[in-house]
C-alpha cells in the first residue's frame, strides 16, 4: 500500500510540475527556439573538449549519427573556400570527390583546391587538400592515409607546385575550434601528434594570406 502510494505521490508530483512549466513558459515566452539555442550553446561549450583525448562528443552532435565524413569534408571546404580572398586568388579547380560503388575520377586523388596567387607582377600556384577531424584520437590526428600523401607528394613533384594540408579540429566542420596549415614537405607521417600540430596553428581567423616567395601559407 505504501508503495503504490508513494509512486502515485510520484506521478501527481510530475504532472503538477510538467502544468507548472507550461504555464511558465506562457507567461515568460519560452520556445522551442530557445531551447534549440541553449543546447547548442552547451554542446558548443563542451565541444572544445574534443581537443583532449578520452572525450567522444563529436560534430555529429548537431547534425545528428547520420552525418558522414563525406558531409563533413564538404562543409570544411566551404569553410575554406570562404577564406581564400578574391582579390588575391583565383580558384583554378575545386575538385569535388564524387565516386560511386567504388568507382571514381582519377582527378579524386589530387588535393581539393588548387589556386593561383595574384599579387601586383607577383604568380604563383599552390594547391590546398582540406581535412576535419572532430577529435584526436590517442592525442594524435591521423591527417590522412599513406597513400594520400604519396598521392599529394607525386602531383607536388610533377607539376612542382606547393601543397598544404588544411586542418580543422573539434566544434563543427563549418566552424571548427582550430584551423591548422600543414606544408606537405613538413609531414613524415601520416598521423601527427597534437603537440607537432600546434607550431602549424593559425594565429587568426581571417582571410588566407600567400608569401609566393617563402611559399608560406598562414
């Protein structure tokens, strides 16, 4: 009898607290709006610990367990792309990785961007592969696979143009928490660990900026 009681106690209390909210939430214009913006607010604030290794709240936090990396890499490279100034850079190919049961364009191999510096008399092309991570894995980022980067290395050499590996880590892929550029030349293996990623931090946020004659990417 006490049992039954008390779990009665228990569902009236819930339903008198659940009528108590409502009519809050009338009063004081609570939506559903506001309850959107306060989780992302949260996730945003504890998405920064992606960065450490042993937390496994990932982008797919906002966009759900269906987001795929293909999803994610797309939304990167509009990312990038926002970056990559018009008045200093033309966009020569945005290659875009379509492939269907295993069949692909040749052109899938060689990095997404490929773009052509302007400045005054000043020329010069670099190409730009784009990769997001959400978080590290054993404090290290696996920046791509061996036969990847032997890909990047071999269109490098023949065409002798500069490759640079743009990274974004944790938050979300359209706004990660840090943008890493990575020169190709600068990478012995193909996973690296976080404390080699921080000398390739970018400082800002803005724009990209091109020295054609060091071939520095910042």
């Amino acid at each position: 009898m006490v049992s039954k009681a008390l779990k009665f106690g228990m569902i009236l209390l819930r339903a008198t607290l659940m009528a108590v909210y409502h009519i809050l939430a009338a009063i004081f214009g609570w939506d559903k709006k506001d309850v959107s913006q306060r989780q992302r607010n949260t996730q945003r604030q504890y998405g920064k610990q992606n960065l450490h290794p042993g937390h496994d709240l990932t982008d797919a936090n906002r966009h759900g367990s269906q987001a795929d990396s293909k999803t994610k890499g797309d939304r990167f490279e509009g990312y990038i792309i926002k970056k990559v100034n018009q008045e200093y850079f033309k966009i020569r190919e945005w290659r875009s990785d379509k492939y269907i049961d295993g069949r692909y364009a040749e052109s899938n191999m060689l990095p997404d961007l490929e773009l052509e510096y302007i400045h005054k008399s000043a020329k010069s092309l670099l190409a730009i592969e784009c990769k997001y991570r959400s978080s590290l894995i054993g404090g290290a980022v696996e920046i791509a696979k061996p036969y990847q980067l032997d890909n990047y290395r071999r269109y490098s050499d023949e065409r002798g143009v500069p490759v640079f590996i743009a990274l974004g880590l944790g938050g979300y892929a359209d706004d990660p928490d840090e943008e890493f550029i990575i020169p190709l030349e600068n990478i012995g293996s193909n996973i690296i660990s976080y404390e080699e990623l921080r000398r390739f931090r970018r400082r800002s946020r803005g724009d990209l900026f091109y020295d054609c004659h060091s071939q520095e990417l910042r």
